[in-house]
C-alpha cells in the first residue's frame, strides 16, 4: 500500500511455471517490455491463452 501499486494480477503457479518453459525453449523471450513484463502488465486474472498470445505469439 506504501508503493503506489494500484494494479494487481493474479497467476497460478502452473502458469508460472508455463511462461517459464517458454522461456527456456525460446531464449529470444526477453525480460523486457516485449517478453515476460507484457504479461505482468495488465491487472486481473492472466490465462494459458494470454501467456501464449504475449510469448508465443509475438
């Protein structure tokens, strides 16, 4: 509360672990804006589909 964050997003544990594997199998898959920070952007519930459409769809 202290930060400012007003933004939160939520993402099981499985789906973590999937964006993971992407990342490893596709070392292009950067941390920046255009990787894994496109699926942290957005607030609310985040699905295999987002995850696929922000990493492998790019």
């Amino acid at each position: 509360m202290e930060t400012g964050v007003q933004e939160v997003f939520l993402l099981k544990a499985d789906l973590l672990l999937f964006a993971l594997e992407l990342k490893l199998k596709d070392p292009s898959i950067g941390l920046d804006k255009y990787g894994l920070q496109q699926i942290f952007h957005y607030s609310g519930v985040i699905s295999k589909e987002d995850i696929q459409e922000y990493l492998a769809g790019r």
